[in-house]
C-alpha cells in the first residue's frame, strides 16, 4: 500500500513538471469559437478569432487562412480584439481554417489557433418500408424483419438507424443497420394492431420514417409452401389433370388462398389458374383444357385469404403425363424424288413426321400409293424410335406416271386426320416461286420468296426445306401463304454455322407439289478449313498449267469468291486472282530452267486460307526443240557426207594424185640420155649386165665421199642395209634391179621412224665419168670408169617425166617434155682444188652455195626431136653462156612437204 502511493506521487510530481515547461515553452495568443465544428455542406459557416492580451496585437492584425489567405471582405471585426469571418462549406472547402496575425519580427509565427471542419450532410428520410413475419413450424416466428430504402446521399458523417415497433401492449426499439433491421417482439401479437417506424439521427440532426400501420399483425406473415403436392390422371378425361395439396398451417391461425400454375415438360412458358379460381380454402384442383398424352409440370403457392401480405414459395415440382386420346392433326408428309440415271423413272422416297398433335405414342404409319394400281402399306413404329424424321418407304414411278400418296397415324386411341400428297407427271409439273433469296439476322436464317404470279392464287401452303450438303440431313417446314407478293419465313430447325445448306421453296397446289427453287445458304461464314490443294499437269519451256481440286463442300465453311495463284521465283513473287468456278490456270511468260513455288489461297467474305506449297522446275528447252536441233544437224551432216562423196566421185583422180603421186618409173626413165657417153636408148640387155657398165655412188650421212667395194666391209653393222641391196635404183620402192632399197631416213640415227619407205621417193641421176666440173675423180679400183649414178633421198619428185610414146621409137631420143631444176646431192670425192678453179665464175654462184649445202644441181634443158644431147661446159650455164631459171624445187633435208 505504502509503495502504491508513493508511485502515484511520483507521477503526479512528474505530470506537473511537464505541464510548467510547456508553458514556459508555448505561449497561446488566442482562441477560434466554435471549437471542431461539424458542419453543413451548402450552407455558411461563421468562426470568431479572440486575441489574449499576450499576443500584443489588435483584431488589425488579424487574417484567416483556408487553403490560401481568405478575402477580407468575408471578415467581420468585432471589436479590438476580436475578427470573425464566415465562409460557405463545399465538399471542396479546406479542412482547417486558421486565424493569424502579423509578425513582429522575423521568424516568428504568425498562427494564433486553428480548428478542423468535419464535413456532412444532416440524415435523410427512410423510404418504402416493409416488414415481414415467417413461419416457423407450425407458428409464427416472434422475430419481425423490416427493410427500407435509406437515403441516397453519402453518408459523411456517423449516422445511427432505429427500428421502433408499437403494438397492443408494448413499444420496442432496436438498433439497426443502414437498410435492413429486426425486432424480437418474444410472442407474435396476431389479430393485433401493430405500428412500425424507422429512426435516422447524425450530429447534423434527426429524422423519421413514415409510419407503417397494420391493422392485424397476421397480414405481415409469409407461410411455408403448401405441403405434399400431388397430381392424378383419369383415362376418360385425357385433357385434365388433378392436383392435391396439404396447407401449411393450421386453420385458427388464418384462412389462406392458393395460386397454380404448370407447364408441358421442357418448356418455360408456365400457365396460371385464373386467381378467382382458388380463392377459396380448398386442398385440391382439377386442371382442364390439357394436351392428351403430354407430361406437365405444376407448382402450387398461397397466402392469408384477405390478400395482405407475403405470398408463399412455390411447391416443389410435381409432374404426370395426361391421358392419351386419338391423334387431333395430320402427320407431316413429304417426299424426296430422285431421278435415275438413263432411265426414264424417278426413285420417290416417302417420309413424315409425327402430327403436332399426335395424342400419344404413334404405333404405326398406313401408306396407301394409287400410281395407276392401288397398294397398302403398314410401316410399325418401334417403342424406341425417336427420330424425328421417319422414312417410311419407297417406290419407282414413271416419268409419264402421277402418284397419290394418303398417310394415316395412329396410336391406342385411334387414327389420326388423313395426309395426301400428288407427285406430278415429270411433265406437268406447276411452275415454281418466282425468285428466291436469303440473309442471316439475329443468329437466324432468314427466307425470302415471291410467288409466281399466273398460279399465286392456286398456291395453298408453301414448304421450305433444307439440307445438309456434308451429311445429307434433311428437314422441312410448312409456311401458309400470305396475300402479300412476298413471303418471308426464318429457318427453325438447327442450322449449324459455317455448314453448307441447299434451301428450296415448293408451292404446293392442293396438295400437289410444284417445281423446286433452290439456293445454297449458309447460316454464318469463315475462312475455308483447307486451302486447294494444287499440281502442275503440264510444265514447258515458258509456261506451266496449274490445276488443282475444288475444296470439299464440308470444308469450306463459306462461299469461295475466287483463287488467288501466287508463284515465286527467287524472291520475286507475282500472283493472278481467278474466279471461284475456275480449276485452272496456265502461267505464262516463265524463265526457263529456273525454280518455282506456287500456291493457291482460297477466299470466303470472312477470310482467306493458303493451300500447300507445290515446287516445279520450267524446262530448259521447249518440246520438239531437241528434236529439231538433232535433225538439223543430222541433215547438215548428211549434207556435208554427200558433198564430200560427190566432190570425191567428181575429182576421183585428182584425189588420186594427191594421195598417191605418180613416181617416175627408172626402167622407162631417160635419164640415160643425160650423160653424152651413152646412147639415148638403153640397149636391150639384161639388168645385171646395165650394172656392170656403171658404178652406184651412195650419199651417206656419215662422210662425204665415195665407196668403193672394198670399203663397204669396214662400215659398222647398222649401214649393212644401206649396202645390202646396192644395185637398187631406190626409186619411189620400185626397183629397175632386184629388189626394193630402204632410203636413209630408215637408219637408227636420227631418221623419223614413223617415216615408211612408201613415203620417201628416191632419185638418182647419171654422172658422167669425166666427174663434176672439170674434176677428175679418184679410181677405186684398177677398173676403168663408167658413167654413175646420183641419188638424192628428198621425198618430193624432181621432174614430171613422161615416157616417150612408142610411135615415137624411131626419133632415137627419148623426148622430156617438162624438164626442170632440181637439186641433189653432191657426189663425194671432189677435190678442193677444182672448187676453187672454179670460184671466180660468176655463174656458178648459186651453184657453189648448194654445193656448200652437200647438193649438186643439175641443170636440164628439153630436147627437141632430132637434136643433138649436149653435156653442159659447165655446172649451172647454158651453152650461151646464161644462167639457169631459179630452181622450182627448194631444199628438203627429210620428209614431204607439200609446194
């Protein structure tokens, strides 16, 4: 206890000590009435600033601040020391107003005191209100709940709501919420007056409801639902039905009425009993004017007789079917013809579907076909049929044939109204509407036709039908003809979108079915699910057709309004648009031998959707080209071959001459003529005994002078077959001796192998024994000196000889009758001494440098018929002293060449 009172004092020392400093630290000036107002939004609103005698100011030195200085003119000075101001309070207007004076000196503060506005609005009055007792078991529940509409203004300030209840023997009050609030009255005053008010307060003020006065409390109850609800079907009255109830509550509490109402199963259109008829407190009610066979769903309600207060909740459902009766409407014929193919007959397809009023369950269909005979059908209808649609059978009919079909449905009861239907000679059909249209509106498809105006009298009933293009489903409607020139019907059955539809109108006339109208239709559009599919057929040099396959009717979800080719080539890409009805295309003006992609994209009004890509190659020469370019340069050949065969044929001997020239023959040569020792005819002795007369001087590569027999055994093993054979006159391979001599091109050293001694001509010429110019050549022997031979190894032929005719036998000289120059091959064994006699004359020139070369040129001059052969004086002069011609034939060292 002691340590308690030592603590407070403690406390008490310490809160005294903070309150002395704190007025030593701030000192007050002045004070704002009221203090912390609340205030009115759209009224004024008036502050005063009262200035102590500490401030040591006067009310001149006052001013207000609100979010900005306020005007002066809103100030109101009261006296010396005190200066009110009134402002008009918005729900813009600051939230503290301040009052002010000027500063002495600097840094001091010009607040003197502030206060805060607390905005609102004064509470509104309560609206509509209600209030509500509910059963609870088998009593009323003592709770009362009420509701009302509050006010619409927001709610700035702190508001209260009371509930007030004043009946026989007490008043109640409750606090409640904003809208909805209860009383608990412990025993539920019924047959008694009761009043109830509602009670709105806030710091702005206070307000009150109307009052709600209830004579007797019983009329603010609401039951339960009517209890046990149940319905009864008779067989002889199969368009009623009897519904059953129990009430809710007991009778002593108040008397009730009832509400019905029912519905066919699926439905949500609900009927209601006329209320006249259930006013009375009644437990049971019998439904009339029902559809036979029909399952209805009922619901039954009530409330307190007088009609004041709350109806009840509606029963649970309760459901039963109505009695069947005989059908009351006809079934819905109609047919499908279907032409045959190369046959004059239609295939007719019969169906129906059940009357709209069937009554009950259809058990069987009676078909009777008058087509020129008359034949009964009886199609049964199983339990489990639910197709809406029933194909009841089946039959060919002429062209030239009409049919009259009747149709009977019956059920349990009995036989429904007769159906007929006229199918019409192929030939005199009626004509058709005149024109038929559609558009969508609303989710709906919608149709549009107008009649054909000669037979639009004769129309009794229009049928619309559709059917699926994918599928094949198919449905139909009735439409009643109209006196209008048009009619307009929309489609009722399930149209799915983007599916493909055929639309037809037949008029009928009596019950005969007229000439279709048919559009395709769809009840909504999209860009197709596939695009074409596209391929080339046929590819050339500089164009290509395109084909491709129209898109299946299921797959389009949409008109196609045209196709669009887009082909690329590189990075270069073109495209052409073509209409929907075309399949084809042929591109033109393509690079040949180059690359393409093409593609087809395929578009409805609601979009567009591209195909594969298809990749092909342009040729590079168009077809038959080749073909032309081969046939022209085989004519060209051919041509050419025959040239060559006819200028080979024309020029046989020429071509002769060039391949195989003529070689002077040695044994028919004159050559013995040259030499002046030897008479002009070789005398007819034998060939070796020519030999014996003249010695053959060889031109070897290997030296430059004569051999003699007794040389030839030292030449070295490879010149054996220069020596073999040397009596040979090796001219042109065709020997005046024995046999063929080989020329020295053939040697191992350095001669052209490939060189055969059919090409290499050899020549040989006479030499006197007297020698060359004057000298005399050395003996080999002690053999006396005969004339011999010169031969040269040049491939080209010296003179063109011609043998002298042998009428001409008796000239005694052999006639030359080209003669020419011609060089050959100096003879060795000249000695140097002669070529020198002979250096200083100056028509030897030309010789002396063909001498240098190893040649010796022997001149020849023509000999005219009974002349005399002359030896020339000298080498290279004629016998007047003039020079030679120059040489036709110019040095060849080895091998042809052609002059």
């Amino acid at each position: 206890m002691g340590i308690s009172t030592y603590c407070m004092h403690q406390l008490l020392f310490l809160a005294c000590l903070v309150c002395c400093l704190t007025s030593g630290l701030f000192t007050t000036y002045g004070t704002i009435t009221p203090q912390s107002p609340q205030v009115e939004i759209g009224k004024n609103f008036t502050a005063t600033c009262v200035l102590y005698e500490t401030a040591e100011s006067t009310a001149d030195d006052i001013f207000w601040t609100c979010n900005g200085k306020v005007p002066e003119e809103l100030y109101t000075k009261i006296n010396d020391s005190a200066v009110s101001v009134t402002i008009k309070i918005t729900p813009d207007t600051c939230k503290w107003l301040i009052c002010n004076k000027q500063p002495r000196y600097v840094n001091q503060t010009p607040a003197i005191h502030g206060i805060m506005l607390t905005k609102g609005y004064p509470p509104e009055k309560p609206n509509n209100l209600s209030c509500m007792a509910v059963q609870s078991g088998q009593k009323i529940s003592p709770i009362l709940n009420c509701s009302w509409e509050p006010g619409t203004r927001d709610e700035l300030l702190k508001t209260n709501y009371t509930l007030h209840t004043s009946d026989c023997f007490k008043t109640l009050s409750n606090s409640s919420q904003k809208s909805i609030g209860y009383i608990n009255m412990e025993t539920f005053p019924s047959y008694c007056e009761l009043k109830i008010w509602v009670e709105v307060a806030n710091s702005l003020g206070k307000v009150q409801s109307e009052t709600l006065t209830v004579g007797d409390a019983n009329y603010l109850v609401k039951t339960n639902p009517p209890l046990n609800v149940h319905i009864y079907s008779e067989n002889n009255f199969p368009r009623s039905l009897l519904v059953k109830w129990r009430r809710p509550i007991e009778k002593h509490f108040f008397r009730l009425k009832y509400n019905i109402r029912f519905c066919a199963v699926g439905s949500e259109d609900w009927s209601e009993v006329p209320p006249n008829d259930t006013e009375s407190d009644v437990d049971s009610f019998r439904l009339q004017h029902l559809k036979p066979y029909t399952e209805y769903v009922v619901q039954v309600r009530c409330m307190h007789s007088i009609g004041l207060g709350y109806w009840s909740d509606w029963s649970a459902n309760a459901t039963w079917w109505t009695p069947e009766d005989k059908p009351s409407s006809q079934p819905d014929l109609w047919r499908v013809v279907i032409p045959s193919q190369g046959k004059s007959e239609r295939r007719v397809q019969v169906m129906c579907k059940d009357p709209v009023e069937s009554n009950g369950r259809i058990r069987n269909y009676s078909i009777k076909i008058q087509d020129g005979g008359r034949k009964t059908v009886l199609v049964n209808r199983s339990e489990t049929e639910s197709r809406k649609i029933i194909p009841l059978y089946q039959f060919v009919l002429p062209d030239d044939g009409e049919a009259l079909i009747e149709l009977d449905a019956c059920n349990s009861r009995g036989m429904s109204p007769r159906a007929s239907l006229t199918i019409p000679k192929f030939t005199h059909e009626p004509p058709s509407v005149k024109s038929l249209s559609w558009f969508t509106k609303e989710g709906r498809l919608w149709v549009e036709w107008v009649p054909h105006r000669g037979k639009a009298r004769d129309v009794t009933e229009y049928i619309l039908e559709w059917v699926s293009v994918s599928d094949g489903a198919l449905d139909w409607q009735r439409e009643r003809k109209n006196g209008t020139n048009k009619s307009l019907a929309y489609i009722r059955g399930n149209l799915e979108k983007f599916k493909r539809y055929s639309i037809s109108v037949y008029p009928m006339y009596s019950g005969k079915t007229g000439k279709p109208w048919t559009e395709p239709a769809f009840l909504d559009q999209k860009a197709p699910m596939v695009g074409p599919v596209v391929n080339v057929s046929r590819c050339g040099k500089n164009d290509a057709e395109l084909r491709w396959m129209e898109i299946p009717l299921d797959k389009q979800q949409g008109f196609i309004t045209n196709y669009t080719i887009f082909y690329t080539m590189g990075k270069q890409e073109q495209s052409i648009t073509v209409s929907a009805d075309t399949y084809s295309y042929t591109l033109k003006h393509l690079t040949s031998g180059s690359k393409y992609v093409v593609r087809v994209m395929a578009s409805t009004v609601a979009g567009d959707t591209f195909g594969p890509e298809y990749t092909f190659n342009t040729l590079e020469y168009a077809p038959g080209e080749i073909e032309g370019i081969v046939v022209l340069v085989c004519l060209a050949f051919l041509f050419l071959v025959v040239s060559l065969v006819v200028t080979c044929i024309l020029k046989m001997e020429r071509i002769k001459k060039k391949i195989w020239p003529p070689v002077p023959d040695p044994s028919n040569s004159t050559i013995a003529n040259w030499s002046p020792d030897f008479p002009s005819k070789a005398d007819p002795v034998s060939k070796e005994n020519a030999l014996g007369d003249v010695s053959v001087v060889e031109v070897d590569v290997f030296d430059g002078r004569s051999l003699c027999e007794e040389d030839k055994a030292g030449l070295p093993l490879k010149k054996d077959k220069y020596l073999s054979e040397e009596h040979s006159s090796g001219i042109g391979g065709s020997s005046c001796m024995s046999s063929p001599r080989q020329s020295v091109s053939d040697s191992d050293e350095g001669g052209d192998s490939g060189q055969t001694t059919a090409s290499t001509v050899q020549y040989s010429s006479v030499v006197a024994s007297s020698g060359y110019k004057g000298q005399t050549p050395q003996p080999c022997s002690s053999q006396a000196q005969t004339p011999s031979f010169a031969r040269s190894e040049s491939t080209q032929p010296l003179l063109e000889s011609e043998e002298q005719p042998e009428g001409q036998e008796g000239s005694g000289q052999p006639h030359l009758r080209h003669p020419r120059n011609a060089y050959f091959r100096r003879l060795p064994g000249g000695s140097s001494d002669d070529d020198d006699n002979n250096s200083g004359d100056p028509g030897d020139l030309n010789q002396l440098e063909m001498e240098d070369q190893g040649l010796t040129l022997l001149q020849f001059s023509p000999l005219e018929e009974g002349s005399q052969q002359t030896t020339p004086t000298e080498e290279g002069q004629t016998p007047d002293g003039q020079l030679d011609p120059i040489p036709s034939y110019l040095p060849q060292l080895r091998g042809y060449r052609p002059q």
